[in-house]
C-alpha cells in the first residue's frame, strides 16, 4: 500500500502536499456540494446522520469540525446535538465561503463560527472541546499523525473524537463494484463538472491508500486515544471511527 502522505493531488515536487490539497479544495469549491450528492447518489447526507448519531450519547455542548469544508457535518450536529457552541474549521477559504452561506442560510449563525486554520497546527488550547470531529478530512493531511495528536491534544479529557472517512470494501460485490466506480466513472464525471482534471483521481488514489477499520483505529490510539472502536457502513464504502480521551 502506498504511503497516505505521498499521495497527491497535482504530482508537483515543489509544492507541499498541504499545498496542493488547498489549491484543490479551492478549485472545487463551486462544485463540491454538487458533486458529491450526484456521485453518492446522495447517500453521503446519511453517512454524516449516522456519523453524527454516534455523538448522540456523549451529549458534547462544545464541538470542533475539524476539515469543516461547506460545513455539512457542523449544520448537521448543530441541529441533532444542539450544542452550545461549534467551532468549523478548514484550510480552504474557498470551501468555507461556501460553508459560511449555508450556516447564514439554516439560521445557524449563533452556534456555528467557522475560521481558517491547519488542522496540523491549530490555535486551539489544549483539552478544549468535549467533542472533535471530521469527516473526510484526515485522508488529505499531509501529515496524518501531526493532525490526529493535534485533535488529541485540543479534546478534553473523557471527551469524544469521531472521524467519518472513506475506506475499502471487502465484500463481494461491494469490493468489485466500488472498484469500477471509483477508479473509472467518478474521475470522468468529476473532470467534467468540476473543471479539475486531477481531483477525482486523487480521490482513488487517497483512499487507497488509506489506513482503514482496525489499521486506522490502531493509529487513533498511537496518536493517544482510548478504546478506538470503527462502523462500517454501505458495505464498507465508509467507516465512522470513535475513540475517547
Ligand atoms: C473532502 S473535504 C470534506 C469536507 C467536509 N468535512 C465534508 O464532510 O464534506 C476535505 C476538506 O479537508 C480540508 N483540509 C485538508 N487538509 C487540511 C488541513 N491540514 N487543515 C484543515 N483542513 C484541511 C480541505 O480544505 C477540504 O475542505
């Protein structure tokens, strides 16, 4: 398997991966809200539900989105969880500004902030949150531990991480047919409506290479979290992880 940080979107030698994944998000931007309901046929929406459900218990009054992005998974957990306060963040501006409209749109203003960041190095203090969550975001760090002990460090103690991201089926014909589609007809429609002729292959290559089910749990818990436990949902197409502090 490929290592997780060599994997690019731009294949660029001079510019960092960190480099590369904003200028994507940037790039797509426009599109990104659009694209992904039409390439999961809108079964994405239910993967941030179920993500979010598994906040339910832990009750957290404050939460930080970490790779907030258009802010889906933050408008989501403000209306389940009605936390006091959720701090969304991401290093595209671009995506935020499109994040921002939804948040002034669902009336979410009060509750949702979102703020520019790395989440490799984030201005939060320690033990902050009673919640940190992300969801397709850790596959396109640069550095995959630097961020997840950054997440560590800003949860509070018996706080809750939960992490949404793509892994890879194992079972047939869920394995065959997420194969095809991911390797062959998502780079063509992706090229097409989002004008980025690298994103969507980069989206293949990321998530296989990415450590997923207990490899990805084992890494949480090197990274200084508890009794890290995953969910595979839709066959295995993503997995919610859950560790405590
Ligand atoms: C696939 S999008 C996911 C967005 C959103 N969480 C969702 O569920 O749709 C990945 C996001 O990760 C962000 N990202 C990547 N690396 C980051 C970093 N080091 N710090 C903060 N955000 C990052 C990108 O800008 C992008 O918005």
């Amino acid at each position: 398997m490929q290592d997780i940080t060599k994997v690019t979107p731009y294949d660029s030698t001079e510019e960092s991966k960190k480099g590369q994944v904003t200028r994507m998000f940037d790039r797509i931007a426009p599109y990104y809200d659009l694209l992904n309901r039409v390439l999961s046929a809108g079964i994405d929406v239910w993967w941030r539900k179920k993500a979010i459900d598994m906040l339910k218990n832990a009750a957290p009054k404050t939460i930080l989105d970490v790779a907030t992005g258009t802010s889906d998974l933050a408008i989501e957990a403000a209306r389940k969880l009605k936390p006091d306060h959720i701090t969304a963040m991401d290093i595209s501006v671009k995506m935020l500004d499109i994040g921002r409209n939804k948040v002034e749109k669902a009336g979410l203003g009060n509750v949702i902030s979102l703020e520019t960041g790395d989440s490799e190095a984030m201005r939060y203090d320690d033990n902050n949150f009673d919640a940190v969550m992300a969801a397709f975001g850790v596959r396109n760090f640069e550095n995959l531990e630097k961020g997840l002990k950054e997440m560590y460090r800003v949860t509070r103690p018996g706080g809750m991480v939960m992490i949404l991201e793509f892994s890879k089926p194992v079972a047939f014909p869920v394995k065959q047919l997420f194969h095809l589609y991911f390797k062959f007809v998502l780079p063509v429609i992706g090229r097409l409506k989002s004008k980025d002729r690298k994103a969507y292959r980069y989206l293949y290559e990321s998530v296989q290479a990415f450590p997923d089910y207990r490899n990805f749990a084992d890494i949480l818990e090197r990274c200084g979290y508890k009794n890290a436990t995953y969910k595979a949902l839709t066959g295995g197409i993503c997995t919610i992880y859950t560790a405590i502090k």
